[in-house]
C-alpha cells in the first residue's frame, strides 16, 4: 500500500502544480483584461486632450477597424488585430468611449495628425527620415565587392548580390555588425551585400498612416532596393519575421531569387479560416514562463499595456541608454540593446500582427509558388528555439518538400546566429556557390 502511494504521489502533484499554474495564469491574464480595457479609454482621452483626435485602436470589430484606420483593401490586416479575445472588450466604458470619439468626429473636433503620436520619440535620430520628405525611402548598409587593391568596386553590376532581412525589434546592424566581418575573401570580391532596415524599424521611416502589412513592406524594399540598385538576381537571406517577408518578396520575384536562406522562420500552417490565430496562439500563447514567452505574449495581445511599456522605455531611450552607459562603463552599447527601442508602438504592433500573424494566410501560396519554380529554400534552426517551436520546420518541410533543413544543436533563437557566426558565413558561401 505505501508502495502505491510513493508511485503515485509524484503524478498526483504534477496534476495539482499543472491545475495551480493554470488557475494563477487565468488570473493573471484575466487582470491584464481589465488593464487593457481601462488603459484603452485613458488613452483615447489622452490622445483627442493631446492630438485633437483619438488615435485608431484595434478595439472594434474589422470594419470600424477599418474605417478608424481609413483601409479599404484589407488584405493584409490580420484577424489577431481585432478577434483577440478580451473578456473586457465589449462592455460599457469601451463603448461609452467609442460613442464620445464618434460625437468628436461629428462635432469637427478631430485635429490634423502629426508625424508621430505624444508617445512616441521625438528625438533626431528617430525622425531623421522625416527629413527626406513626402516620398521616404528604406535606410539600408551596402558593403559593395573589393578590388585586388582593397577598394570597393564602383560598378553598376557586380557578379552577384545578396539581401538580409532582420527580424522583430532588430534592425540592419544585426547582419553588418556579426555575419558582414566574417566573410570570406572571395566573398567580399565577388559579392554585393545589402543589410535592410524594414518599414518601422532601425533609422527607416516609422509612418504614423500605415498599415505595415505585408505588402507595404515589400512594396518599400522594393522602391528603396531592388528598383534603385537595378537588382535583376539576388540571394535572400533573413532571420525570424524578416522570413515571412523575405517569402513574400521571393514569391513576387521568383526568377530573380537564387536562393532563401531562412534563420528562425516563424511559420504555422495557414488551413482554415483561423489562420492568424492560430498562428498568435502558437508563436505567443498566454504563458506565464518563460519570461521570453511571457514578454511575447504580453506584447501580443495587449495592445495598450504594450504602448504604456513603449511610452516608458522607448520614448525614453535616451536616458535608458545613458544609464545603462553609467552602469556598464562604456562608451557604447552592444547593437540589439539600441535596436529594442528604434521603433514606435504602432509600427511594431502592426508588423507583428500583419506579418508574423496575418502571413500565416498567405505563406503557403508563397512556398507552392517557390518550390514550383525550384527556388532553393534553407532552413537554419536552433533545436532550443522558446520563440519558434521546431514544429514550425517540419511543417513548412510538408508544403516544401525540396526545403533543406538545418538543426543546430543546443541553439536557441539567437544563439543560432550570434554563437556560430564564422559557421554560419561558412554555410551562407556554400549555399551561394552551389546555386552558382
């Protein structure tokens, strides 16, 4: 009889500790709920007392989101924008708000809208690409090929080029500050290497007006890169959500694409009709652990409380980089530390959502038009990933059969890249001088 219980007490507490954590993690989420709701009335206060008019929150069902975003081809808006379930969402203070912005609109006190909101940065460096006007442009770093005596080549045309797409909350510096210095010579001679900042991030444009779906970010790679640089074949290189728009940019360019090389990619199957929320629910479910897990789905599905942590920090990266400065003594701090906050609340918000999200409905039709054409497509993943669960390779190894896959043992989703970077040049040259 104690034998039997000594054997099954261990199962017994697991199942106690499983219900606990489940109960605490209701809990705790059923209050951010609540927050989110209230933190959506104050600042929809704060933005008409502010700005003059309350800024579009995805608060409402899709065709007020719609209209409050002035979208008329929805396409790109992901259903995780305005199906996340929020238990609080429909009850009365919201609509009591909604019905005092709409009285503001009838009454003309909607004021003109400025380049960013009273929350976000409005430093030099983060709207430096104010600057150039009306029509902006992607910032991007071009290491161009080397000459036998060590100057860059000048020409029009060199013998072949490469794209690297970041990911979430990164800019081009993760690419020219780890992979760019390893490169062999012949690369380095033979290659042109492009290293983009994506609409929203890094020093590119943080438009206050746009959607930042799919389409418009590939529709700015190619008016800031390939159109400009007069790019007629390119390799794609990317990493974690930068993986989704590299597909997207390859599937429109397909007899341009040599080969994909994708780090992380964040993809989930996108049958049925709850593609965007099963992709939410996948990539950044209501966990409370792993911090990771749980900072991702804060973010995710909280879109006031992840604005107040954007009003803290990133209108305040200035004197959060000084102080972090004091604390570790140097002059300057490590890239991806600078990256974090190089981003405004929306224009994060909704790439999240619009690309990681919303091309869940789109990647399969990308990789079917890839495969097709023989594209090569290699993964790269790390086997310890907490953000992209190793799942996502196996399934896009279904819709792409001829996909190389790549396990990196004990590798996580960054160490995948910043712990092997000599490794992962090597692997890069390799898969180009095979597709040569």
């Amino acid at each position: 009889m104690s034998l039997a219980v000594a054997v099954s007490s261990p199962k017994w507490l697991t199942n106690c500790v499983q219900a606990l954590t489940s109960i605490l993690c209701c809990v705790v989420f059923l209050m951010f709920d609540f927050l989110d709701a209230v933190f959506c009335v104050i600042y929809r206060f704060l933005d008409e007392r502010v700005e003059g008019e309350a800024s579009p929150c995805c608060c409402s069902n899709r065709e007020m989101l719609k209209r409050r975003m002035n979208v008329t081809d929805d396409d790109g808006l992901s259903d995780s924008l305005y199906e996340r379930k929020n238990t609080f969402r429909e009850m009365g203070f919201l609509q009591f708000g909604r019905k005092c912005e709409d009285s503001n609109r009838k009454h003309g006190r909607g004021g003109a809208r400025s380049v960013n909101r009273w929350s976000d940065c409005g430093c030099d460096s983060c709207l430096s690409w104010v600057n150039d006007g009306s029509d902006y442009k992607l910032h991007f770093v071009v290491k161009e090929p080397l000459l036998a005596n060590g100057e860059n080549f000048r020409g029009n045309h060199p013998s072949e080029n490469a794209i690297f797409l970041h990911g979430f909350l990164c800019s081009s510096s993760f690419w020219t500050q780890t992979v760019f210095p390893c490169f062999s010579e012949k690369v380095n001679k033979n290659y042109r290497l492009i290293a983009i900042d994506l609409l929203g991030f890094g020093k590119s444009p943080k438009p206050r007006d746009c959607s930042y779906t799919l389409k418009d970010h590939v529709e700015m790679i190619e008016k800031s890169v390939i159109q400009p640089l007069e790019l007629s074949s390119f390799h794609l290189v990317a990493h974690s959500m930068g993986c989704i728009i590299a597909l997207a940019l390859a599937a429109k360019y397909p007899k341009c694409v040599k080969s994909i090389t994708l780090v992380a990619p964040p993809y989930t199957s996108s049958e049925g009709n709850e593609a965007c929320l099963n992709a939410l629910s996948m990539l950044a479910g209501k966990k409370l652990w792993s911090p990771l897990s749980f900072g991702s789905s804060f973010m995710s599905w909280y879109e006031h409380l992840g604005r107040t942590v954007c009003l803290v920090y990133c209108r305040n990266h200035r004197i959060w980089e000084s102080i972090l400065k004091f604390i570790t003594r140097k002059r300057d701090l490590p890239f991806f530390t600078i990256d974090l906050t190089r981003h405004t609340h929306h224009s994060a918000w909704s790439t999240m959502h619009n690309v990681i999200c919303g091309g869940a409905k789109f990647v399969d039709s990308y990789l079917m038009i890839l495969t097709r054409v023989g594209v090569r497509i290699n993964v790269i993943q790390g086997d310890k990933d907490q953000i992209v669960p190793m799942e996502c390779c196996s399934k896009l190894k279904l819709k792409a059969p001829n996909a190389e896959i790549c396990i990196i043992p004990n590798a996580n989703h960054g160490t995948v890249l910043f712990g092997r970077k000599k490794a992962f040049a090597y692997s890069l040259e390799h898969i180009w001088e095979s597709c040569c």
